[in-house]
C-alpha cells in the first residue's frame, strides 16, 4: 500500500460511548482534529438501556440512545470527524501508530485513545434477550432504583453479584439470588454479608430456565430449575439482574498492548496512559471496577488531556531537534 493511500490524522479514538465521545469532545477543543471511528455498536451498551436517571445533567432523566445521541451530536459540533467503522487491525509497534479500518482503509495516528468498551456477559436465553429493558438488566447500580419496595432476583456467585444483591436488598423488598452450584465463588466476607442481610435469599444448585413475562407488562416472575433434581419452580419478580460477569472489547489488542488476566488494558495510575508511548485508554475498557456512564465519561476526559499533553511534549521535543 503506498503512503499517498494512507490516512494521516493526528489523534484517532476508537470506540464511541461516554468515554470514546467525551475524549472526543475534549479532543476537538484542544484542536487535535479527532477521529473517531464508532464501531459495531454506536453509543455503546447505553444503546440497550431504557431510561438513566443518574447521569448529572438530565434532572427528568434520559433514554439511553438519547443521550449517546447528544454526546454524539456534541462532540460533531465541537469538530470531531465521527465515522461509522469497525477498527479490524491495529499495529502498536510502529510510529506513528497505524491501524485498519474496515479490513481495507490503513490510518496513521499520532495518538491513538481506546474506548472499545466492555460487553456484559449473559445467559444466553430466549426469554432473557427479549425483555432486555423491560425488566432485565446487567446492571442493579444503573436500574435498581426502578425497582425500590419490589421483589427483584439476580443470577451470578462472584463477588460483583454479592455486591449488586446488597446494593439492591437497600431498595427492594426482597432479592432472590440463583447461584447455580452450591457455592459461591466470592470473597468469604462478600458472602458473610449476603447471608447476614434478612431480605436477601439464597438459591441453590438453581439455574434460570425462564424469565417470564412480555414487553407490554415486563417481567413478572422466573421460572427455576435445580440444576441437581430437575425440579422447577416460579419466583414473582418485577426485575431480573444478570451479575455473571462483563467482557472487555480487547481481543483486537492482544499482543499490541499490557492487559490483565481478563482483558483489561492496564493503565498507569492516575493516568490513561498504556505501556504503549502515545496510546491511552478509558471507560470499560480499562475500568473493571465502577462500570457507570459518568466515570466513563470522566475518564474519556482524562484521556483527551493525555494525548494533548503527549502530543505538545512531542512537538516540543520535534523542534528542539531541528534547532
């Protein structure tokens, strides 16, 4: 491919969501003529969420696309070339940094910031993808609230669901928690907790075999299966959490960039830098932790200012070497 064919930018952005937009937005004020390439799912997991009532700046709160919708319309306005693409290749090693869009379009950026995002892992059930924002969600943190005095179920036996099922038992009249062998794979003093609480309960050898209910009235109850018997049984909730665990959008980065043993890219400490010179990451790509909208956003923030910096550093540095 001759270099008249390559793309030369000077800060790319992959991944939208709070994160990839708000970096976006900082990004285009700083004058770094962002480039932000979507991927597969614009907006981010905010694309499957109903109605947000705790992101500051929408006191009568806002559907999900609708905001992602905003902070896209803000962050073009500000100056931002935003493009709908998925990034399919990305060489880390090279100066500039150069990635493919698309499997045919080759991009060289000056700074590269990764807001890929992470996906939350599911059931995999019928029941449980039709009423996705009718009642399930992957999320107590973000959608426990629409559930205060009702009885709600959540699946999962890691330390994340023992967290969601006390942060709900303060709002809800009750929690029924399907743990699917006979024990649990949290921290001893995470189950301690769970078991102390007086309205949470605890199920288990229990597999969900089906969310009940339909759009029009959301979920009505579960249908359970012991996992050892056979044996089913139905809980009247309102609400079904999924707590089983998220997945970063990393696999494109293998090998280009330091990441945990689940994925996640690893950042220096008060920063978004990576190991990498010149590549930063934010949102749930890099956050396994807090997982909510606003620190996504905070960290894309944080990202911008990063690259900003790294990229006047390195212009300065250009022009010393010249003189």
């Amino acid at each position: 491919m001759s270099d008249a064919s390559i793309e030369k930018v000077k800060c790319l952005i992959i991944g939208s969501g709070p994160a990839g937009y708000t970096a976006a937005i900082y990004a285009a004020r700083a004058n770094l003529n962002p480039v932000i390439y979507q991927g597969l799912q614009p907006g981010g997991q905010l694309m499957i969420t109903t109605e947000v009532e705790n992101f500051p700046g929408y006191p009568k709160g806002v559907e999900g696309p609708a905001m992602m919708a905003d902070l896209e319309a803000q962050a073009a306005r500000m100056g931002t070339d935003v493009r709908f693409g998925m990034v399919t290749e990305v060489d880390f090693k090279s100066e500039p940094k150069r990635v493919v869009v698309d499997g045919n379009k080759t991009i060289e950026a000056d700074a590269v910031i990764l807001s890929t995002g992470a996906s939350a892992k599911w059931l995999g059930i019928e029941s449980e993808q039709r009423l996705n924002g009718h009642g399930v969600s992957a999320c107590a943190v973000c959608d426990g609230f629409f559930y205060r005095g009702q009885d709600v179920a959540i699946v999962g036996a890691g330390d994340t669901a023992c967290e969601e099922a006390l942060y709900l038992s303060k709002l809800c009249k009750s929690v029924h928690m399907l743990v699917r062998r006979d024990e649990m794979r949290a921290s001893k003093i995470m189950q301690e907790r769970v078991f102390k609480t007086k309205n949470i309960t605890v199920y288990w050898d229990t597999e969900t075999d089906e969310i009940l209910g339909d759009a029009t009235n959301g979920v009505t109850g579960v249908r359970t299966r012991n996992r050892l018997t056979g044996e089913t049984a139905e809980i009247a909730v309102t609400g079904f959490f999924v707590a089983i665990g998220h997945t970063p959008n990393s696999e494109i980065f293998k090998g280009q960039i330091d990441m945990d043993e689940q994925g996640y890219v690893l950042v220096e400490t008060g920063s978004t830098r990576t190991n990498v010179e010149g590549v930063f990451a934010c949102g749930d790509l890099m956050d396994k932790i807090y997982r909510q909208a606003v620190t996504a956003a905070g960290t894309g923030c944080m990202a911008a200012l990063d690259a900003e910096r790294y990229l006047a550093d390195k212009e300065l540095e250009l022009e010393s070497q010249e003189q």
